[in-house]
C-alpha cells in the first residue's frame, strides 16, 4: 500500500467536521488573544493540542513509492479526523493550501482548516478535497509527442505514470519530483548545474534535473495556457546546454508527455 494513515483515522461527516472545526477556534482565537502574534507555528499547535481533549500534534503519514520512503506531518488531528494545518506568516500563500489538500487528498478526508496566526486578527481558511481517488488514479494518457531518450535505464513516461497510478493525480508536483529524483538517484546525483548561454556567450549556470547529461526532466500541472509554456521551454532549451527536455504535464483528466528537442 502506498499510503500509509494514521491509527484510527476515520472520515467524519460535515455536520460533525463544522463542529470540530467550531470548537477549535474557539480556542485558537482565546489562545491567539491571550499570548498574541509572534510565536512560531510550533508554539502554537503544541499549545492547542493540550487544551483540545482527543488532539494529535505532527501525526505522521507515511508515503512510498518501490523504495522511497517519505513522512508527511499533520499539525493538529481532531477527533481522529479533522486536520487542522498551522502558520505563522505574513499571509496564507498558496503553497500552503497545497501542502494541506496533499494530506487531504492522501488520507481522503473531504475538508480541513488553514489557519495563520501572525496577523493581529487569525487568517483562517476552509480548504476542500472534492475528488475520490478512485478518480484521480483514473486519467488518460497522452504520450504521441514522447520519445525515450537512447541510455536511460528508466522510461520517464512510464515511471512517473506508475507514481501517478499509485498516488493519483492532484498533489502537489514537487512532491511527484522528489520521488523521481529518488529514483534516479538522489537530488545530488540529478539535480545538477548546466551551462546557459545567451548569443553564444556563457551567462552562468541554472540548476536542472537531469535523466543523462543532455536529457532534463520537467513536471507541471498547468491547467490553461500549455502552447504559451511549451513555446517558454523551446526557448529555453535554445540556451541551455542540454539536447531535451521530458515535459508531463499533470491535469486531473489528463496527464500529457512531450518531449522538447532542439531540432
């Protein structure tokens, strides 16, 4: 099993979720009025988890793909199914919903709570996990544009549709790379400077993750605009000194593969 959930993980219903979710700022707003706006994310949760009865703080779920293996936190569990994510930031940014629907979407859980206690007033956000992963492990395959690269000893089209089939679709497409990167041999060993050059004339490197040395890989999970991107990656690799660029684009739908050549 890939995914691996906390002990007693249940799905609560909505009437019960908007209860717990109730009670629960109900005291994030007492403890944020008594103690204020300054402390870390940490401070916070670990202060919550001793007034709320029942509450877990950081509760691992184990990820794995063959043999990567990652833990993912969640700051605060409530009866045994409500998550409730912390910051401690300027504003809620989108990647922070982002972490949050991945742990939804991986223990699918229907909701959960974004709360940022650095403003003088709490920031707080429902965030919504709409899509059953039996939905998002079914997606059509779109590959006509892809071609292996001669010397690979994994098909990246393949491997990462494997990955795909396994967590589904909708995470968070950094967290798809980490596990290629583990794959093909760790971020050290693939995630290596190449040279750009601008009219012939060497301005610098930029990092790449590379399959070989003139073949990168690039993930994606843009919903509008995929001919304006591949023109951007088509003028990129003009400068960059590698020969290809392995494209997936993933979409909940419809995961599509090309591959960019300087040809």
């Amino acid at each position: 099993m890939p995914i691996h959930p906390p002990p007693r993980l249940r799905r609560l219903d909505d009437a019960v979720f908007k209860q717990t979710a109730y009670e629960v700022m109900q005291e994030v707003f007492k403890l944020h009025n008594t103690i204020g706006c300054l402390f870390d994310e940490a401070i916070y949760k670990r202060a919550l988890a001793a007034r709320i009865e029942g509450a877990r703080v950081e509760v691992p779920i184990n990820l794995t793909f063959r043999d990567y293996r990652k833990t993912l936190y969640l700051d605060l569990l409530v009866a045994d199914g409500a998550i409730f994510e912390f910051k401690a930031a300027e504003r809620i940014h989108e990647r922070h919903r982002a972490q949050l629907m991945n742990y939804l979407y991986l223990l699918e859980l229907p909701h959960g709570k974004l709360i940022n206690l650095r403003p003088e007033t709490v920031d707080h956000e429902f965030v919504n996990a709409t899509i059953p992963r039996s939905q998002r492990i079914s997606f059509r395959v779109k590959d006509e544009a892809f071609m292996q690269r001669p010397g690979l000893a994994y098909c990246f089209c393949d491997l990462f549709t494997e990955i795909l089939r396994d967590w589904g679709t909708c995470l968070d497409v950094l967290l798809y790379e980490e596990a290629l990167l583990h794959i093909f041999g760790g971020s050290q060993t693939v995630a290596r400077p190449v040279e750009i050059r601008i009219a012939g004339t060497p301005v610098g490197n930029q990092k790449l993750n590379l399959l070989c040395d003139n073949t990168s890989f690039h993930i994606t999970s843009i919903r509008t605009g995929l001919d304006r991107y591949e023109e951007q990656l088509k003028r990129f690799l003009k400068h960059a000194s590698v020969e290809a660029i392995q494209w997936a684009n993933v979409g909940r739908k419809l995961v599509i593969y090309k591959t960019i050549t300087k040809a």
